[in-house]
C-alpha cells in the first residue's frame, strides 16, 4: 500500500478518515488483484467528486464575472473540467504515484492512463469534501485548478471543436448538429465509445473516446476537417 501521507504534506491537507484518501485511489480493477483490502474503488467518490467540482466552478466564474453571458461562463467552466485539464493537474500534482492498479493497468500509458488521473482527481475532491467539508474543497479546487483559468482565457482553448462545429453549420446550413452513440465496448472501468455527429439524418464523421464527451468532441473535430470549417 502507498503511503498516503506524503501526499497529505505535499498538498497540506490531513484527512481525518485516512480510508477516504485511499479510496480516492483504488482503481475498480486493482480490487480483482487484492480483495483482501476490504475497500470499494472509486467511483462513487468520483461521482461526487465531479458534482462538487462543477459547483465551486461555477460559483467561481458566476461570482468573479459578472458581466458574462451564461454561454461564455459554460465553455469556460469546460475547459477547465474536462479529462485533459484534469489529467493535467492530477499528473502535476503527483497523483500518478499514488494510484492503485491491477498490475495490467499499471502498465497502461496514454489516453487510458490519462482518465484514469482525471477520475481520481475528481474522487480526491469528492473524499476531501466527505472528510473535511465545503470550504477545504473549495481552496483545493482554487489552489490547484482554477489557477489555469488566465491561461485557458488567454489561448481561447475554451472554443472547443464541438462549440465550432455547431457555430458553424447553424451559420452555414442553419442545422443545430445531433450526437448519437453508436457504439461502447470494454469493461465497466475501461470503456470507450463511438460517437457519430449528424446533421438532420446525415452522418457527418465518427469519433472515439474514453467517455461519450470525448468522443463527441473527437467527432466534431473530424466534422470540421470534412467540412472544411477549420477556424
């Protein structure tokens, strides 16, 4: 077992409920290996986690920008909590050390190793919210995430293909595009999915990913190269 209290003094949190910290960690497929550990995994911190972290977003951005549309306010809260931003502060945080995974996954790099850190760094937040309250999860989430927000503004990384895509052929073919999912596969904790994205009936292009987010941004970006509505 990895020792925990490292990452308490790196990140100056201490946990009341140690076993909360843990779980954040405890991948679904680590628990096939060591089901002696008497501890689910993770993904029901993870969904709160995530609940959490939209919250304190939002109430951030509502708060701090109050002559913004709702719009604008919604894409940028996306770009800071979609998988890649959070992947990229979980990694920057040193949260990879510290996962607990079967020894297949551990060998896993990439995109899949890549949303396994952004789910465990929503059920970090979810186990510091349990453990410790509103307020600590807040300085978490402003301390370590919301730093990235200037340089989010300042790239326009927050125009996301989707958003592109659908400025675009309401623009062009006055069509709101559709996305469907036309295909998932894999286990529970590794699963992908196929997204089309159509204009009334007509599939425009297909894109994969580890969540029907994903995918569907993945799908637009395809659309607009077939399309040629690259910006």
């Amino acid at each position: 077992m990895k020792d925990f209290s490292i990452l308490e003094e790196k990140l100056e949190i201490k946990f009341k409920n140690k076993n909360l910290l843990t779980q954040a960690f405890v991948h679904r497929s680590y628990l096939n290996e060591n089901p002696e550990i008497n501890m689910g995994h993770n993904e029901r911190l993870e969904f709160l986690g995530d609940a959490v972290l939209e919250l304190i977003v939002t109430k951030y951005l509502y708060n701090n920008f109050p002559d913004k549309p709702e719009g604008e306010l919604t894409n940028w809260r996306a770009a800071l909590v979609n998988a890649k931003m959070l992947a990229k502060v979980a990694e920057k945080i040193g949260l990879n050390d510290f996962l607990l995974l079967s020894r297949g996954e551990a060998k896993e790099g990439g995109k899949a190793r890549q949303y396994i850190l952004a789910n465990t760094f929503e059920a970090l937040i979810g186990s510091i919210y349990l453990d410790l309250g509103y307020d600590i999860a807040d300085n978490f989430i402003n301390k370590y995430l919301i730093i990235y927000l200037p340089e989010i503004l300042e790239s326009k990384s927050y125009k996301d293909a989707k958003s592109h895509f659908q400025e675009q052929s309401q623009e062009k073919v006055s069509i709101t595009p559709e996305y469907k999912v036309l295909k998932e596969w894999g286990p529970d904790h590794k699963k992908k999915f196929t997204v089309g994205v159509f204009l009334n009936e007509e599939k425009i292009a297909e894109g994969e990913g580890f969540s029907k987010q994903e995918a569907e941004e993945e799908a637009a970006k395809e659309g607009l190269k077939i399309k040629n509505w690259i910006k």
